[in-house]
C-alpha cells in the first residue's frame, strides 16, 4: 500500500517580516536615489555596514531612533513611515 508523503506547508510571511521587508525596501530606493553605498550610509550613522544591509533586505528593523537618523539622512518624510504602518 502505498502511503501519502506529508508536506509541511511553509506559512506566508508574518505582518511584521513583511512590514520589515517593506521598510528595507523603502530604504534602499532612497539610499540608490541618492547614490549611496551602504558604507557611505553606515559611516554616517556610526553602524556596521551589516546593519544597514540587515535593515534593507528585512532580515531586522532598525531601533527608534536610528529608523529617525536613517529617514533625515535619506530625506524621507514622516508620511512615508505612516504608509508602511497603514499598510500592515
């Protein structure tokens, strides 16, 4: 008898992975809209250059106040934030 293999079903992304992901994506286009590289942003927030990458593709969110640094580095608005919330 032939028996039915199982396959475990990944679940989608959590609201706050996708949200991150968002957040990394709305950062890299203002940093590539700038002509930044990640070091340029790094070395002007006294971070790692991981950490920017981290924030970017998603993998952490940045802390409170460095998301603040990172929005008036890159010229973004409040209501670009507000989106991302919105849309979670």
């Amino acid at each position: 008898m032939a028996t039915k293999r199982r396959t475990a079903q990944r679940p989608g992304p959590r609201p706050d992975q996708d949200r991150r992901i968002r957040l990394g994506e709305l950062l890299k286009a203002a940093r590539g809209a700038r002509g930044w590289t990640q070091r340029q942003v790094a070395d002007a927030l006294d971070k790692g250059t991981s950490a920017i990458n981290d924030y970017e593709v998603g993998r952490r969110e940045p802390p409170g106040l460095v998301l603040i640094d990172l929005f008036v580095l890159l010229g973004l608005k409040q209501v670009d934030l507000h989106g991302l919330a919105r849309a979670a």
